[in-house]
C-alpha cells in the first residue's frame, strides 16, 4: 500500500507546482553566472587568506 501512495504524492506534488520550463542555454549561463557571483566573495576571502598567510 506504501508502495502505491507514494507515487501518487509524487504525481500530486508535480501538479501543485508550475511547470518548469526545460533548461535551456541562457538559463545555464545564468546559471553559472549566478554562481560565480556568489563563489567571487568566498574566492577573494580565500585569496586575500592566502596573501597574508604567505606574508
């Protein structure tokens, strides 16, 4: 019986939410972009770790 509700509550949860359009090109560079945007702030805090630890 588990076994048969689960699928179901998956099925329901797809439904509930809209539908997400299928990846595309721009929406992986944004994507990426999107990442590096927030990985630059921790890359120049380890940077700028690094410069002082080898000073």
């Amino acid at each position: 019986m588990r076994s048969v509700s689960k699928p179901r509550s998956a099925n329901r949860a797809a439904k509930t939410h809209p539908a997400v359009p299928p990846p595309t090109i721009t929406n992986f560079k944004s994507n990426i972009e999107h990442i590096l945007s927030q990985s630059q702030t921790l890359s120049a805090m380890h940077y700028n770790y690094n410069d002082q630890h080898l000073l």
